[in-house]
C-alpha cells in the first residue's frame, strides 16, 4: 500500500484519538472507498489499548449487510494481530421461538445491526438494555463498571432508538460517514477530504460524462472498451453499474431501455438486483422473481447470495442493475462505470452510489504498476447527476483592521431548563404529596413505560432511585403525575425559557452549494473565491427574501464601513456549520431552531429572521399538517425570546403563493404584517427611537 495512503489514515485517526480524549461527541467524515472500517477499527484498537474499562457498541446499517462486513473487517484486523485488542461479536437475533437472546459480556466491540434495536424488534423488549445495565454500574445493583463508547457508521441515518438511551449508556459517541447530516449537527470534527484521498490514489477520480442525451447504450460501449484495457493492464475484470427508479418506472426502464441494450452484447453478463432479503415466506419469494441474471450463478445460488458473488474481482458478472441496494456498504472495487437512470432527489444518496465506483482494485499493489495501469485504476466513469465543483463552499466573515465584525454583532440566545432546575420544585415533597394508587403495576410494565418515555424523565427516575429499587418503583407509580407536571413545567416558556449565551457569526462557515443562487455583495461574508458573489440558499423562498432584506439592510441596517469603495452592511445567513445563534423549543422533546437571517439596525437592535413557505413541500418533505405543527411550535418559542431579549426582533416570513406573511414578533407581542408594512415598521421604530 502507498505511503501516502498509510500517512492520510495515521494522520486521520491520530487526530481523532487524540480529540476522544477531551471531546464527548465526535464526527468522523471521509469519503467511501477510503477504508472507513479499517479506520474505525484502527481507533478502537487504540482506545482499549489504553482504557481497558471502555467497550464500544458499533451501530451499523442492516441494509447491504454492512454489519456482517464490519464485523469481519474487525475479526479479520484481529486475527491477523494488526488491530489485536479488538474482540468483536455480532449480535443477531436468530434464536428459536422459545429461547431468550443473550449477548455474551466477554467481548469489547459488539457490532450492531440498527434495524435489530426498532420498535417491536427482539432487542427493544429488553436483553440489549439488560446487556448495557450489565455491562455498566447497573440501575440498582453493582454491574461490571465498563464505559461505553457509542460508534454510529453511516451516521447520517436516523438512529432514533439508541439516541433516545444514549444519555443512560453511552459516555462518548462518535460518528463515521462519507455524508454526515450537518442538520443533526453533525460537523466533522476530523475528516479526510475527496481531494486528499485522490491525491493519495486512495479512491478514484471521476470522469463524468456531461451529456444529457447519453444513453444506456453508450456506456455499454464505453464499457467494453474499459474492460479490454482493465483485464490486460490490471488483470481484473471490470463491472458496470446501473441505476434505475426506485418506484414504478423502474419496470419500464428495465424492459423499454436496459434489457433490450444489453441482449446486444450476448457475451455480456448481467444481473438485476431489487432487494436485499432472507427469504422467509411467500412475500419475500415474490421479490425473489425480480431478480434475475443470465448467468449460471441463477441455478447454482439462492439470490441472497448473489452480491457477494458478484463483488469479488474475478466475479463474472459485468454490469450490475439495481435500485437502491448499493448505495451503503456494499464494497466492490472493480466498479469503475456507474450510469444512473433514476431521477434521484437526494444529493446524500447521490454521494453514496458515486462512492461505489471510487473505489481502487489495485490499491494494496498500486505503486508496482505501470504508469498507463495506474492511471486506469485511479479513473472512474460516471453518466448522470453531477455534483457541483466545489459542493461544499467555505466562507467566511469580512476581516477588517479594527473592524471585528464578531464583537460588533452581539446575538443572544435562549435555552430551556428541566424541571429539576425549576426553584420550588422538589420531587421528594411532590412524590410524598401523592396518594397511594389503587392498584399497584408491575416492574415490567412500569420500565416499559419509561424506556418509551422522555430521556428528562428518565434521568429524573434514576437520581430520585438513587440505586434503591423501592424507590425507583415508588416513582414510578405516580410516572403520570410527574410527567403532567413535567409537561406542563417545560412547554410553559414563561417558566422554562431562560436567556442563552450571548454568541455571533462564527468566523469561518460553509453551506452546500445548490441550484438555488442569489448574488449578494452587502452582507458580511464573502467567499474563498475573491471575485466569487454567489450564494447558495435552500430553498427559492430564502433566496427571495435575502434579496428582499437586502434591499432594506441598504436603509437601515447597521453599515460595516466602506471597502474598495463598496458598502457592507451588518447582515448575511445563519449558516448552521460552526454556528452557535440558535433557540431552544420543546416538540416532543427539545429542539433547536437556527434561525435564516440575523440583521443588526442602525440602532443597534438584532433581528431575526427563520423563513417559511407554503408553496409545497419543503426540503424536508414535511406534510401539510406537519409543517403547520412545526410553524406554531416555533411561533410560540420566538414569542417567548422576544419576552426576555428586548433588544431582539423576531420574525417569520411565510410566502404564500406570490404574496409574503410576515408574522413579528417585539417584546412578547405579536403583529402580522405585509411586506409594505414591514418595510415601513423600521422608519416607525425609528421615530419612536
């Protein structure tokens, strides 16, 4: 393996053990095909070569047999004593009817399927939370006091169950993808960049092919010219990778537009692959018939077996068809073409399929090769969504000699605070003020309650236990009241919302870049590019009404001072990397909102801006009711701030049709306007000033 390649990997996870030392939640980003699992395993093996008491609980995606692969990855790393303090299990749940499922307590990584810990599943009725209490101090009897590290590979996708124990079991978290969600706050803290993985020849450079009119055919035969070269030069064979539409026309690009272009080339071997499955009964039998190949493997293999005989570099098989099967976890490095029919929506799933063809077949011999066959093996061919140059563009603010834009605008926040830190609250008196149940519920219907309930609550049961069982049990027999209390403690912000820390734009951002542009040269950041005025916004309402705001920042924002003849003024978008101007509201738990636009006045007064449309759908796919839901919850919580930041203005523009809504709010009341009205409130405010 290169030298290069070693030197980025050290470099990666030396500076993430050294920040797991200090840090309790960490995001690891590096891009597929750059031996993510060799790197997690890497970590891990440092960590408990040092902390003999942690053992780490590594969630993992179930789809595309991602668990099974790390677990190998892992056992293989230890076995061969390259990573020798690992101990990994895979916990399953394939067990019969009537037997419990244990996992063994002799073990330090435990790889787990996330799809086993949902709700319903064997997991959630108790042995993994009897696992973790074992494996800890206990709730109430003395456990075998090991600290556990939580991994969460493929981060980006949701893992709503383990979030909600993670404040019981888990001492650190850490998260590995190519694409952490920056919306769960998910900022790498480390990461290896595509660039630097390139230039160490670790994943491929993409060709992509920018022609709209390209068709399935042309990659057929762009392929067949790439599989000569590949079989003489690296002596691998090759494979094509085809995506289709994850819904109902996938049937019709199969037959109208594939098949027919690949009974061409009778010598060519294909396979469609629709799921990924155990066959278990007459359902699953009937996703079987979808899939199908026109090699022997189709009478010799069950088709659960099927990509793992394709993936292999002396797999057969050239062009592989699917849907959505391979966009996680699945290696196979003699991918090297990638056509995508479907007319996919998410830049994330767009990122992970690209990622399947990146990776190097040659990687562990590449500096053995020609220079012809290293250029080859470094090369990857794409037809069909291209990412922009440069997806993810930093910015940052305006730096002036004796201009600190950070201490000019002052953004406060708030925060909300539980009900333990309510002043006249105590739980004892409130336990010991209840009556005595008529009936008594058992233990096991009473834990069921509460694993199902709030983490607040939760953590509450336990410092009222204080390790004794009674005591727990007695909390638990009023768990009604006291989260009728809790309930009505937090969601009155009269009580619960208190002023935050005072914050400002961080120095340096990024947003990811869009179809939705707006050039902008008044506000308060500016591009790495000099010459570079474009900005990307998320939706085409946020776009309108940052050119809207900066037409009124123009007349009454605060103004930074004259640069090169050009003015600035003290406004620009909350981007939410790196950005601390946020405000806590409680939906079912609590929130955090980032609002879009922060503007300092003339007068010094901070406004704030979180832009709404009902045009639609939004990019989060919200339903009607659902976005409604959303919109007053955070009505309420902006009513609230305004109560206890006088010096802040808060508001929501919704766009409705081509008119706008704008909903304010000042010192607790609050006035619908016009976009007319709006604009004349700063004059008025202004003469009351």
């Amino acid at each position: 393996m290169l030298q290069e390649v070693k030197d980025l990997q050290n470099r990666a996870i030396s500076e993430l053990f050294k920040k797991a030392h200090y840090q309790k939640k960490l995001t690891f980003r590096a891009p597929t095909g750059s031996g993510k699992t060799r790197m997690m395993a890497d970590f891990m093996n440092r960590i408990l070569a040092e902390q003999h008491d942690v053992i780490f609980l590594v969630s993992t995606l179930s789809k595309g047999d991602l668990a099974q692969q790390n677990y190998d990855t892992f056992l293989s790393c230890a076995q061969s004593d390259v990573f020798p303090e690992l101990k990994p299990y895979l916990i399953n749940t394939e067990i019969s009817g009537e037997e419990e499922l244990f996992i063994p307590i002799d073990y330090n990584v435990y790889v787990l399927p996330r799809d086993l810990f949902k709700n319903g599943g064997v997991l959630t009725r108790g042995p993994l939370d009897h696992f973790l209490r074992t494996m800890t101090n206990g709730d109430f009897c003395a456990g075998l006091g090991k600290r556990i590290y939580l991994i969460k590979d493929e981060c980006h996708q949701a893992t709503n169950n383990l979030d909600e124990i993670s404040d019981r079991f888990f001492e650190r978290t850490f998260n590995f993808s190519a694409t952490p969600n920056l919306k769960r706050g998910q900022k790498p803290d480390v990461q290896i960049s595509d660039e630097e993985a390139e230039a160490a020849k670790l994943i491929k450079k993409v060709h992509f092919i920018d022609d709209d009119k390209a068709t399935v055919e042309d990659a057929i035969d762009k392929f067949l010219e790439i599989k000569r070269q590949y079989n003489n030069l690296l002596g691998v064979h090759p494979c094509l990778i085809i995506q289709i539409s994850n819904k109902d026309k996938a049937d019709e690009e199969w037959s109208k537009k594939i098949k027919p272009a690949l009974d061409k080339h009778q010598a060519l071997k294909w396979m469609v692959i629709v799921n990924t499955y155990k066959t278990t009964g007459a359902e699953d039998k009937k996703k079987e018939l979808l899939c199908d190949t026109n090699d022997v493997v189709k009478k010799k293999l069950p088709v659960a077996r099927w990509k793992d005989y394709a993936k292999g570099n002396s797999s057969t098989i050239d062009v592989i068809v699917f849907k959505m099967v391979i966009t996680e976890g699945w290696d196979i490095p003699r991918a090297c073409m990638l056509y995508q029919v479907r007319d996919t929506q998410s830049k994330q799933l767009d990122e992970q399929v690209i990622g399947r063809v990146r990776r190097n077949p040659r990687l562990l011999d590449y500096e053995t090769l020609p220079k012809e066959a290293q250029e080859l093996a470094s090369t990857a061919w794409i037809w069909g969504i291209k990412p922009r140059e440069n997806n993810v563009k930093p910015v940052s603010l305006w730096q002036m000699e004796d201009v600190n834009l950070q201490e000019q605008i002052r953004v406060k926040t708030t925060k909300l605070v539980g009900l333990t830190e309510k002043k006249d609250f105590d739980i004892n008196s409130f336990i010991d003020k209840q009556r005595a149940p008529t009936t008594y519920k058992d233990i096991f219907t009473l834990y069921k309650k509460m694993i199902l309930g709030e983490n607040a609550l939760q953590k509450l049961s336990y410092d009222y236990a204080n390790g004794n069982c009674l005591r727990w049990w007695l909390f638990m027999q009023h768990y009604d009241k006291i989260k009728h209390e809790y309930d009505s403690y937090i969601c009155d912000y009269n009580k619960s919302m208190v002023e935050g820390d005072e914050t400002s734009f961080p120095a340096n951002s990024i947003f990811w870049d869009s179809d939705i542009h707006e050039n902008i040269e008044d506000w308060v950041w500016c591009c790495e590019e000099p010459n570079d005025i474009s900005f990307a916004f998320d939706s085409e309402a946020e776009k309108e009404w940052a050119s809207c705001l900066s037409k009124v920042a123009m007349k009454n924002a605060a103004e930074v001072e004259q640069l090169d003849g050009e003015e600035r003024y003290m406004w620009g978008k909350n981007y939410p990397y790196n950005s601390e101007i946020q405000y806590e509201y409680y939906s079912h738990g609590i929130h955090k909102s980032f609002p879009d636009f922060i503007m300092k006045d003339a007068q010094g007064r901070i406004h704030i801006f979180e832009v709404k449309s009902v045009n639609g759908k939004g990019k989060a796919g919200f339903s009607p009711e659902e976005y409604e839901i959303k919109v007053n919850v955070l009505k309420k919580c902006y009513m609230s701030a305004s109560k206890r930041l006088l010096n802040h203005i808060f508001y929501i523009p919704i766009k409705d049709g081509d008119n706008w809504q704008i909903i304010r709010y000042i010192e607790g009341k609050e006035v619908i306007m016009t976009m007319l009205q709006f604009k004349k409130s700063f004059k008025d405010e202004s003469k009351k000033k």
